[in-house]
C-alpha cells in the first residue's frame, strides 16, 4: 500500500513541468533582488514594505499555480463565458463606483488591496476566445468575415471600457493579445490587409478626437523627450540614463545611483527593468531576456504537445500575455516606445499583475501536465 502510495507521488510530480517552473522562479528571483534594491534605498522608507508585500503577493500566486495546475483546463472551458462576463461586469462596476488614482479610475478597493478589473480581463479574453475558437479551422486560407463577428464583439466590450477609464495601454494590450490569437488560427489575407489599411486611415483620426492630450504628449515626448526634460520628458530621460549608466556589468547591488536616489520614477513597477539595467549591466539586462526566450521556448513547446486544440490555445493565448507586457515593458524603459503603465510579468511589484500571470502559467502548467493523458 505505502509502495503504491509512493509511486503515485512520484507519477503526479513527474507530470509536472519543473523547467517551467524553474524558469518562472528564476524570473521571480530576479524580480525580487531588484525590487529590494529598488525599495531599500536611503530615502525608500514609505515603500519598504512593498517589498514584504510581494513575498505575500508570490506565495498566494504560486499557491495558485500549483492549485490550477492540478485541476483539468477543461473546467476553464466550461466557466470561460461565467468567468468573461464577471471581469466585464467588474470593469462596468469600477466606471461609476472604481477607485481614482493617478487621474484614472481603475480599481476596486476590496481593503487589504486594490483589484484591478482590467488586469484579469485579459485571462478572461484568453479563456473566452480559447472556448469560441476550439471549433474553427484553422486549415485553408483562414477565417472569414462571418467567424470574427462574435470574437470581434466579445474583444470590442472589454477595449471600449477599459480605454474609457481611460487606460489605452492595457486596452491595447487586450487588444494584442486577442489579435495574436486570432492570427494563431489564421485570417484571410484580404481582412488582414483590410484591417491594416483601416488602422492607417484612422489614426489621423484617433490623433485628432480620440487621443487625450497626456496621451498625445506621451507620443511627442517619446519622439522628442528633450522638449521637456523636467515635464512628460521626464520618465523617459531618467530611464534612458540608468539603462545606459550600468555598461556592461552594472553598478552592482543597490549601488545605482538613479534608483537609489530616487531619480528613476515608478521603479517598482513600470521601470523595475531600469534598476536591473543599472545595477546588473549589459550582462544582467541580457540574462533576464535570454530567461524570458526560454519561457517563450517552453510554453511554445508545451502548446505544439497540448491534447486538444483548447489547450493550444489557452497556451498560445499565455504566451501572448506574457510576450506584449514584456515587449513593450522593456521597450518603454529604454526609448523604443512611449511610456505606458505597463508592468514587467513575473517581475514588477503589483498583487493584480502577479496574481493574473501567476495564474496564466498555472493554465499552461495544467496543459502540460495532461498532454500525455488520453
């Protein structure tokens, strides 16, 4: 009895997928040096505790990792629609009766945190497309008109709101990753074509009536941060200065001087890639990449095993996740795109951010551990 008791044990954990789980903590371990370093300088009393309150914040996700992997994916497949129209009700909710930070209206003060709606729509759009296109082909030329209009209107709901509050970055962001999708089970090329040639028409348009003007500032002051260095040129500057200060080796452990000196804005979360940059170098900015390629390479191997086409594209939909906070995260922090409040996955302090990712590699640990179950 005790024998077969330990080989089962020992059958359930080789299931699981423990290089995505040594990357996913490598990662982790990254995140947390570098917010130490970023809440622990001469003047970061008042933010001290962040630090104590992501350790909490990483114990509950990787409570929630281990819980979700051990559950069938397939239950995600009969809640998606349940979990959707939850997230869009919150996200309604949060219109009128929301939180105000920062100029925005983004969360839901539930008092021991703040719940922001729109980060778990993502996962929620993951879910509810994975659900409404397990049925479709992806042979031949691709979908039609006729199979976009429902996934089309499921994304349209979540983008209008969330870009309402206004948030254009994380409606942006739902965009992407719903589109990386929809391209994972291909488009006709007309639509495609259409759809880029639509998007070029319009942004003359969305420039004029659409953008708010911190948002149009954002965009010139990416082009040209210098016309206000001390103004909306300000984060983009400082963060260009700390990546390039720490060369190819860095200026060691909380020895930088635009985070510890409070130079460097938000870098706790949004620039949390600037104090690595600055600290570790060249060398250390280039570990945290290869880190993520890795993940990428893991996750993608894990879809192109998954046992049905719901768990690819739960898996690919992850993926998505992961891959546009992290490309347009690292390409804020040093000039390549505008500054957005966009975090750094599995890095940056923030319980929505690492709850919602923490149970996203959960889903493709789910998937991962059931590919050979049949």
């Amino acid at each position: 009895m005790d024998l077969s008791l330990h080989v089962e044990e020992r059958t359930i954990l080789k299931r699981i997928d423990w290089n995505l789980v040594m990357v996913i903590l490598a990662l982790n371990l990254v995140g947390l040096i570098n917010l130490y370093s970023a809440t622990h300088g001469p003047h970061s009393a008042d933010i001290q505790p962040l630090f104590r309150n992501q350790i909490i914040w990483l114990s509950v996700g990787w409570g929630i990792f281990f819980l979700i992997t051990f559950i069938d994916y397939q239950i995600v497949n009969r809640i998606a629609y349940l979990v959707y129209f939850l997230n869009l009700g919150a996200i309604v909710f949060v219109t009128f009766f929301g939180v105000v930070a920062l100029g925005a209206q983004r969360w839901i003060d539930l008092g021991f945190f703040r719940y922001q709606p729109s980060e778990t729509m993502k996962l929620a759009m993951i879910m509810v497309l994975a659900k409404t296109l397990q049925t479709r082909s992806s042979e031949g030329s691709g979908m039609g008109l006729r199979d976009l209009i429902w996934p089309l209107i499921l994304l349209g709901a979540p983008f209008v709101l969330v870009v309402e509050q206004p948030d254009l970055g994380t409606g942006l962001l739902i965009a992407a990753i719903s589109s990386t999708i929809l391209l994972f089970m291909k488009i006709k090329r007309w639509i495609l074509a259409t759809a880029i040639s639509a998007v070029i028409i319009a942004a003359p348009l969305a420039w004029n009536y659409a953008l708010r003007d911190y948002q149009k500032a954002r965009i010139t002051n990416f082009l040209t941060p210098t016309n206000d260095p001390r103004g909306s040129g300000y984060n983009s500057i400082q963060s260009k200065i700390a990546v390039g200060s720490g060369k190819i080796l860095g200026k060691g452990f909380r020895k930088g001087t635009q985070s510890q000196l409070e130079f460097l804005p938000e870098r706790h979360t949004d620039f949390i890639y600037s104090v690595l940059s600055e600290e570790h170098g060249f060398i250390g900015s280039v570990t945290t990449l290869a880190l993520f390629c890795m993940l990428f390479l893991i996750i993608i191997r894990i879809a192109s095993t998954a046992r049905d086409k719901f768990g690819a594209l739960l898996t690919v939909g992850v993926l998505a996740y992961i891959f546009w906070h992290m490309f347009i995260n690292m390409g804020m922090v040093i000039g390549l795109l505008p500054i957005v409040g966009v975090p750094l996955p599995l890095l940056s302090y923030g319980g929505s951010s690492m709850l919602t990712t923490m149970a996203g590699v959960g889903l493709i640990s789910s998937v991962a551990y059931r590919r050979y179950l049949f």
